[in-house]
C-alpha cells in the first residue's frame, strides 16, 4: 500500500502521508516535501513556505506527541489544526 498520496486541485497540493506513528509520518512526509522541492528547482516553480501549512489528521488515543514539524526550503512549516 502507497504511503504518500498527492492531491491537486488548481494551484493548491495536498500530500496525504500514513504510518504507524506520528514520527514516521513526519519522516516519510519529510522525505517526500524533500523530492517536492527538487522537482520544483529542476521545473523553476517556487512553492511559498509561508503559506504552506501542516496538518495532523489521526484516529489515534494514545497519548503521543502530537506535534510534528516538516521542512520546507529548510524552514518549519506551521501546524495547524485546521485548513481553510
């Protein structure tokens, strides 16, 4: 089963990443944004990291740190709890 699905409608990308932990997650996500932004310096297409967000979608109870930070242009994104 893919881990990563990529979403995009218009001019807005939506990476949907799964995995066992909230770690993982953000390893594997971090790792596809990572290919993203090669893709897009080879294509000379900049994506804004100041409007580009993260978001934890989990049906998990643990109590697991919740808080997950992806890189990109080697800045963290903000977290946020819902997207507009």
């Amino acid at each position: 089963m893919a881990r990563t699905k990529v979403v995009v409608y218009a001019d807005d990308l939506l990476i949907a990443t799964r995995g066992d932990s909230v770690r993982v997650v953000e390893n594997y996500a971090n790792v596809e944004l990572s290919k993203i932004e090669g893709w897009s310096r080879r294509n000379k297409i900049k994506f804004n990291d100041k409007k580009s967000k993260v978001m934890l979608v989990t049906r998990r109870k643990q109590k697991e740190d919740k808080n997950i930070t992806l890189y990109l242009h080697s800045k963290p994104l903000e977290q946020v709890r819902q997207m507009k």
